[in-house]
C-alpha cells in the first residue's frame, strides 16, 4: 500500500509538473511541490553557498543539491505573490495588490524605489496605466562599477530617468508573456528589450536573469532582475569591429567571409577569442589555419552557437551545437563560465540586436582545421604520435594527402619496447591506409590498403567494429585533409595461414605434431575464417602421460577434440562480451566471456573460453585467428534453469540431479568423441 501511495504520488508530481506553460512555470511549480511540507505557498529554493544566488529548484538541482558544480544549501521562502502571517504555517495570505512603486519596497528592491523618487518618476508609476518594470535587486545596483553609478545619478535626473525607462515596458507582461526570442519596445526611445526563456526555467531579459517573478500591482507588474541592463542599438559584428581586444578575430571574420552573418538578423552566441587567444597559437598553426579559408571558416564557426545563450542561463554543463556542426560542452564552475571543462570565458553577455558575446582568452580549435599529427597530440594516442615522429613518417601527418590513421591507445603500448626498429618503423608504415576513411562507411570484409604493401580486413561484430585484431575505441577524429581512427590495439597484420602461425611458434610444436596426426592440417591451411583456441605445449603436458598416449595414438579421437577447440566463425578478442557464443566444428557450443581483474583497465580484460583463461589473444592469420590457451578445454556442465524461490526444497533436490547430471553428460560426450576407434571409457583429463 505504502509502494501504490508513493507512486500515485510521483505521477501526480510529473503530472502537476508537465501541466505547467512555460519551463518557468514548470520549476517554480517543482518548487512549490518540494516546498508543500511547509505550508501552503512555500516554494524550496537553492542557494549556492558562498554566494547570493538563488534559484528555483528542478528536479535534478534537487537531487544533486548542486548549481555551477557548487553545493547549495535549500531554503524555504514564500512563493511569487504570497507572503507570511504571524501564527499561520506557510505563507496563506496573497500580497496585496498596491502601486508600482509601493510594490519595489515590498519585493526587495528598495534601490531601485529610492531611484526611481530621485528621478522624477514615482508620480508615473503610483499612477494610472499598465506597465511591466523590470526592476534591478538592491545587490544590481551596488555591483555597477562606481564611476557609470555616479555618471547616471548625477546628470540632473535625466540618465537615471532614461535607465529606469528602458526597464520598463507600456504594458502588462507575466512570465507567461516573455517568450524565448521576443523583443519589446522599451519606454527608452521605443529601444528593445530582449527576452529569453530557456528550458530550465531561467528567463532572462538582456542577459540579467529575472530572480523574483510576476509580483502583481494595481497598475502592472514587477519582475525582479539580478542586474541593471544598459540600451542595446549594435549587431554583433559592430561590437568586434569598436573592440580592439578583438583586432585579430575582426580580420579573420573578414577573411572567412562571415561578415554578413554577423551583421544581419539572427540570434547567435559568439565565443570571442581576444588577441590573447590568437597569440598562445603556435605561428606555424596559425599561418596555416590564417591561410586555409576553410579550415579558417570552420574555426571561427566552432566559435559560434546556432542559439542566443546567455551566461546566467547556464546552471550545468550541457552540449550545444555550433555552427561548425559540432558540439561545444558549456558549463559553469561556480562564478566562472567554462567551455569544454576549461574557465576560458574572461568576460560575458555584451548582448547586440542580433546575438550575445562571450569573450574567451584561448582558441576554440575544432578536429576538422586540424592536420593528424594535431589530432594526435594532447590526446589518448600521444605515445603513437612520437613514435609516427621517431619513424620519419611526420610528412603523412601534416601534409594535405586524404589518409586515415590508425592511432592505438597509450595502454596498447605497456610493456612494449619502444625502440624504433626496423620491424617497428614497417608497422607503424601499415597503420596509415591510403585513403580518407569514415568509421561509419566501413564495411564486413572490406580491404583497406596501407603504406606500407598490406591489405587489412575489417570485421563487424555487434559489439565493436575492428580493422584485424585492432578494434575502433572512439568515435572517428575527423581532421582538415585526414581522419584518424583510434583503436585499442597496436595493429599485428596477418603473417600466415593458422597453421603457419603455429609451426612458427614454439610453444605449439606438440599442437602441430597432433594436428599433423589428426589429419587437419589442409583444413588449418585453407581459405576459410577459423578462430582456434590452440592449446600450447603446457596444455599437453598438464594431462596424465598415460591419457596424452593414448589421445595422440587415436586420430579420430584426436582430430574430434582439436575440432571442439575451432571455431566455425572469425572472433578476435575485442568482440568477446560478457556472453558470446562460439559454434565449433564439433560438438555444441564455446562460450567466452571477459574478466578484468581489480585494478586493471578494462580495454585489457581477461578472455575467458568454457571458463579457461585464453593467455594469449589475438594472433593473426590469412584465414583466421588464434587464440592461445594452456588447458585442453572440455565441455561446459549443462545449466540448471528453475522457477522455484531461492533456497526451496525443490530447488535444492533439482541442484543435486543436476549434479549428478553432470557427470553422466560430460562422460557421454566424451564416449561419443571416442566411440569411431577407442575401446576404453577412460576419461581424458
């Protein structure tokens, strides 16, 4: 009953929630639920600590008890419109209705009351009409620097008078009015005011973000805004062109061609990179990008957000998607605007007609103005990108040839020599294919062409997509001229058929001798896909003397038990997930699985078939794969599937057939291997 009571409770939340008009409505109706405990008309509110912003709180503020990264600590205040009565729980009695300038006194803005009697305009708004007064907090207007507050007080009224007008509007707006994108004519020479309405409940006008909302009066309305907005009458393009902290990103919007889109209608926000930003850029870089008009257009793109995002309405990282076609990740850590994790933004919201600026002091570099070797560097594959620099292979990395890169991880290199041989240098050579590449465009069984004179296959699972053991660990680096694709291992290009590879490999020699016995080996030489998980010589010698005798005199035997261990389909390691099955040539199925030991990285997780660790993955054949493993693998014991509650009498009764079962099912395949030739039931360990 208890379970049914808490979630009729949870739909009628989401339900109350979603009814709402705007995402305003939305937070602060979220806000009176979470506040309802304490009395009717309480809204929950969070404060970041160590600071004096507070926000109505959304579902996820509420849980992660964070704003900007920053903790915050929730307070229980009366909701828009309603205020205490001494003796009554909560806040019962609505507001009542007074004047404008009465209102100011009421809802905390007696700065902007004690202004507005200085300039002569109290008598305009104790009377007659209908307005909306976007009106600064007490805390707007001590934060305006010292010399614009003496400026506007001091001019015989007549600048105060013109602020405090372009704060208002000739008519009655709520929140419900103030939609994303609109404009409305000031009482300031008819100059706009720019409403945005983002989707976490933040409402800004001119970037300052309304903080006390729809406090009603008798001739109009008051909403409350964090600081004191300034006259808007330039497009962006006007802005960086008066600005000479942005000489640099001037000429390069020029020389891109963006000049129009910044000057004609539209709702942008510009990341700005100051002179500074240009000047961190290595000069080689810079030329280049300076010189490439499209690696230059794509630069300046990746700077500019397809929607007008003011810093105030950010309360959480969230991607945005820029021109340039991707996403940039904009955040806040505590006072501090940050882009892709970094406190780049240095100064914020200088708002023009046709969109916002925030200026950054480092460029914004996106993967397609980049050449490989940038890619590469300061990133997951530096260890690579020395080593393409040691092999003399830098002209690939930085020319303008439409290549793709084959880049392992830095993991893939742990315990590897790193020495530039010759045999190194050769590899490296065959992890640069011929042609430009999308991960996406790849197809099961296609042959891709390196420098160095190989041909590689590339292999769909449903897990990964892999280019011969080496399987793509991230989404494709599209650079200016060459994509790179980043991969979880250091390529081993085939060197054989399966049976070559394992007369060259020592530990194999008893494995072959067997195969040679059993008459496979034209099988392990032929065209084909094979995935053997081929026993080593330690496999062998790990059975009784008297059984390995008796297996190696006994070819049918023999050729069954190495079939068991052939897999009918190619399977490198990284498609192995945590229940792959594996048909063999004889016998039912190989189940594999993956473990990863405490404090290992999981891209080096440990394969497991039929239980048996394989202790060597991944060695690569013309026709197939191989796989080494140090025990003769057997036959799983068929699983036990029951209905029946844990622990129940006939649970346990079913537990003990099974594993009696067991036995007699693992004895029978093992008759059944040997019942061509062998006249013993003696089990082979």
């Amino acid at each position: 009953m208890k379970r049914l009571t808490l979630f009729a409770l949870a739909i009628t939340l989401i339900a109350t929630v979603f009814a709402a008009k705007t995402p305003y409505q939305a937070v602060l109706q979220h806000s009176r639920i979470r506040g309802r405990a304490h009395g009717p008309n309480v809204c929950a509110m969070q404060k970041i600590q160590g600071s004096d912003k507070k926000y109505f709180t959304n579902c996820k503020q509420w849980y992660h008890r964070k704003i900007c990264g920053k903790p915050t600590v929730v307070s229980y205040e009366c909701c828009p419109g309603y205020e205490k009565v001494i003796g009554e729980k909560g806040c019962p009695a609505a507001l009542p209705l007074v004047n404008i300038y009465k209102t100011l006194g009421v809802v905390g803005a007696t700065t902007t009351k004690m202004y507005s009697e200085r300039a002569k305009l109290q008598e305009e708004i104790e009377g007659p009409g209908s307005f909306t007064f976007f009106a600064p907090s007490n805390e707007a207007w001590a934060a305006l620097p010292t010399e614009i507050l003496d400026a506007l007080v001091s001019n015989v009224n007549i600048e105060l008078l013109n602020a405090l007008h372009y704060h208002m509007i000739n008519k009655r707006l709520t929140s419900d009015d103030l939609k994303h994108g609109a404009a409305f004519p000031s009482m300031y020479q008819d100059f706009d005011v720019h409403i945005h309405h983002y989707s976490n409940g933040i409402v800004t006008v001119n970037c300052a973000r309304l903080v006390k909302t729809d406090q009603h009066a008798t001739n109009g309305i008051v909403h409350v805004v964090d600081r004191v907005i300034t006259a808007i009458t330039n497009n962006i393009n006007s802005l960086i062109d008066t600005d000479d902290d942005l000489e640099t990103l001037r000429t390069a919007v020029a020389a891109a061609g963006l000049t129009n889109l910044l000057e004609n209608e539209g709702s942008y926000t510009i990341f700005a990179p100051t002179n500074e930003a240009f000047e961190k850029i290595p000069p080689d870089t810079l030329t280049r990008i300076l010189g490439d008009p499209v690696a230059l257009k794509d630069l300046l793109n990746y700077h500019i957000l397809k929607n007008l995002h003011c810093s105030e309405s950010i309360v959480a990282g969230t991607p945005l998607e820029t021109l340039q076609g991707t996403v940039l990740e904009v955040g806040c850590d505590g006072k501090d605007m940050t882009i892709n994790g970094k406190a780049v933004v240095t100064q914020r919201d200088k708002l023009g007609t046709n969109g916002v600026i925030h200026y950054v002091n480092e460029l914004l570099i996106p993967d397609s103005a980049k050449t490989l070797l940038e890619l590469a560097e300061g990133s997951v594959v530096t260890t690579a990108s020395k080593l393409f620099k040691d092999a003399d292979l830098t002209g690939h990395l930085i020319g303008s040839e439409a290549v793709t890169l084959l880049a392992p991880l830095n993991d893939a290199f742990k315990d590897r020599s790193l020495a530039m041989t010759p045999d190194m240098k050769k590899l490296l050579r065959n992890h640069i294919l011929k042609e430009k590449f999308s991960s996406k465009s790849l197809y099961h069984g296609q042959e891709l062409e390196t420098f160095g004179g190989l041909k590689l296959r590339v292999f769909v699972f449903r897990n990964n997509l892999c280019i011969e053991n080496a399987c793509i660990a991230a989404h494709d680096k599209n650079g200016r001229f060459a994509n790179m694709f980043i991969v979880d291992k250091l390529l081993a290009p085939p060197m054989g058929t399966v049976m070559d590879i394992l007369k060259a490999d020592n530990r194999f020699s008893t494995l072959v001798g067997a195969i040679q016995k059993a008459g496979l080996t034209e099988l392990l030489n032929k065209k084909g896909t094979y995935t053997f998980f081929a026993p080593t010589n330690a496999a062998f010698s790990a059975m009784p003397p008297a059984d390995l005798n008796r297996l190696m005199r006994d070819p049918n035997e023999l050729a069954n038990i190495l079939k068991y261990h052939i897999g009918e389909e190619f399977l490198v390691s990284g498609a192995v997930t945590s229940h792959t099955r594996l048909k063999p040539l004889t016998g039912d199925k190989l189940e594999l699985g993956t473990k990863r030991a405490p404090l290992q990285e999981p891209r080096n997780s440990t394969v497991y078939v039929n239980r048996v660790p394989v202790v060597e993955t991944d060695l690569m054949a013309t026709n197939g794969v191989v796989h080494a493993v140090d025990v003769i693998i057997k036959p799983l014991p068929p699983k036990v599937v029951s209905d029946q509650p844990e622990g129940s009498t006939i649970r346990r009764a079913s537990a003990m057939w099974a594993g009696s079962q067991v036995i007699k099912n693992d004895d029978l395949f093992q008759k059944v291997l040997r019942s061509h030739s062998s006249r013993t039931m003696s089990r082979v360990q």
